[in-house]
C-alpha cells in the first residue's frame, strides 16, 4: 500500500495570547534580547487587535479547505509554522513517522525572497537533521501570478471601490503594499520587489484599473538600523494628500490573511494617518479562505504532484 504525498503548508506564526509575546518575540529575533520598550510596544499592537494572532486560525481555514479538494488517501496536508506552534520542526517529525517519503512545500506567501521563503526551508532541514530523515521535496518557490491568486486579488480592488458611489470612483486611489524587507536584498538579485510589482500590476490591469490610479508602499518594516525598502505606507500617505488624493482602498497584496501586519499596521496605524490627512481609507478583507484563493493553491500544488 503506497503511502499518501505529505504537502507542509507553513506560515510564519503568531502568539495565541499576550503572555505567549515575549517567548514569541524570542523565537523571531534568535537569541537578540528584547528590550522592555520594544515588548512593551508589540504587547500594545497586539491589545488592539483584541490579545492575540488570528493567523494560527486563519491559517488553519486555509489549510482545511485546501485539503477538502484532495483525496486523503493520496495527499495529507500538514501544518507548520515559523516562528511559534505548530513548529515546522514538528511537522516535519509528523510526516516522518508517517512513513510520508515524498512531500511538497507551500508558503502562505506568493513571493520569493530569500530572506523569508528560504528560511522556512532551512526549519525543514532542521526538523529532517533531528530526525535523522530525508525526505524527497518539491518546493513551491512563489505563485504570484497564479490566475486565481490575481483574479481574487482583483475582486479586492473591485470590492474596495464599491465603497463609494459609481460617479465617484473615478477619483479614488489604490494602493498596493507589503511586508518591507532590508534594502539590501535589490543589491542581492532578491526577486521579492519584482515579483510584488508584478503582481500588482496584474491585478490592476485584471481589475481595470488605470497607472495613474495605483502605486505602491510598504509597511511593516524591522527594527534594524539598516535602511528597508521604501516608500513607507504612512509617508506615502503624505504624499498623496500632496497631491490632492483623498480617497483610497488598501490592498495588501503582500499577505494572505487578516493578521497583526493588517489589522494593526493598516487598520489602526495607517488608518489614523490617514484620517489626520483628511484621506477616507478603506481595506476590503484579505482573501482568508476565499474559495479563488484556495483555487490557486490547490493549483500550485498539483503542479508540483506531478513532478515527482
């Protein structure tokens, strides 16, 4: 009897409670101590989105609905996080005593850089080293211009645009934005920024939206003091009230699911910028478990099945 395909869909994790922050936080920075003001700001970002990371849940509605479209016999789905539980470590030991041989990974991120999706793939070769196993994989390096990843996206675009009259769109602004990363990586060839632009422009052009009416910011930037790529969302924001902007729909097409990087960083911080600068901003969902969105993954990794 052969044994079923192990598919490790990962995400980076996050505390199920404000006591679980400071262990968390340890996890993320590897070993670099905390300083009482930095836990003391992340503690109070994470209060306001009501104590707690939804993306564990948000990433198990995702993980559930994708394995509905396999049959179990065949394909098991796993579990795995990055930075806090389920560790990917674990996984990987799960999928071992399983007898799984072959196995695909998938990170809940389109984008490839190698300073977030290859750092999951060495919690992978972590967790074979301890196990003393090796598995054979087939890596989803990035899925950012999947059909049913920009068609989703761009229902996002449509859905924040209909927060305002049909006479008045014409005149509202998208824009676009990810997780920041050093800048350092464009010196490096990192594909990360080409690959978001991409898919930005994919989506506009599926949703019908004109250059004029979109650009690009990041948001979430680390506290390093190396510079991170740029522009940053809330001087973007200064920058369009500069220009007579006072209308725009947030779509993050960086992120998967509604989580801290969305509800705090976008809905909270961004939000009173823009409200100080006279801007409406609104931010339709993030596409969570939207069945288009399960539709691409369940895509990507049927590619990568029949690759074995």
């Amino acid at each position: 009897m052969s044994r079923p395909t192990g598919v490790l869909v990962m995400a980076y994790g996050g505390p199920a409670s404000l006591d679980e922050i400071p262990g968390y936080l340890a996890d993320i920075r590897a070993g670099r101590v905390t300083s009482k003001a930095i836990l003391e700001e992340i503690t109070s970002n994470y209060r306001q989105i009501g104590g707690r990371s939804p993306l564990p849940e948000k990433t198990a509605a995702q993980i559930e609905a994708l394995s509905a479209r396999f049959d179990p016999a065949e394909v098991k789905l796993y579990p795995g996080m990055r930075h806090w539980s389920p560790w990917i470590e674990d996984a990987v030991r799960l999928m071992v005593d399983d007898g799984v041989e072959r196995a695909v990974s998938l990170v809940l991120a389109p984008h490839y850089s190698r300073e977030s999706i290859e750092k999951y793939r060495l919690r992978i070769a972590a967790g074979e080293e301890f196990r003393h196993a090796r598995l054979e994989w087939r890596h989803v390096d990035s899925y950012h211009t999947e059909p049913a990843l920009i068609q989703a996206l761009a229902n996002r675009v449509v859905e924040g645009l209909s927060q305002w009259p049909e006479d008045e769109r014409g005149r509202v602004h998208v824009v676009f934005s990810a997780h920041a990363l050093p800048a350092r990586i464009l010196r490096e060839g990192d594909p990360y920024q080409d690959q978001l632009w991409e898919t930005a422009r994919l989506v506009a052009e599926k949703a019908g939206l004109p250059d004029e009416r979109r650009s690009w910011a990041y948001q979430s930037a680390g506290r390093t003091p190396e510079p991170w790529l740029g522009p940053k969302y809330e001087d973007h924001l200064d920058d369009l009230a500069a220009r007579g902007v006072r209308n725009v729909v947030a779509v993050a097409v960086g992120f998967v699911s509604d989580h801290v990087e969305i509800l705090f960083d976008l809905d909270i911080q961004a939000q009173k910028k823009a409200r100080a600068l006279g801007i409406r901003l609104e931010r339709p969902a993030a596409l969570n478990d939207d069945p288009l969105y399960i539709d691409a993954l369940e895509a990507v990794v049927r590619r990568q099945l029949k690759s074995f």
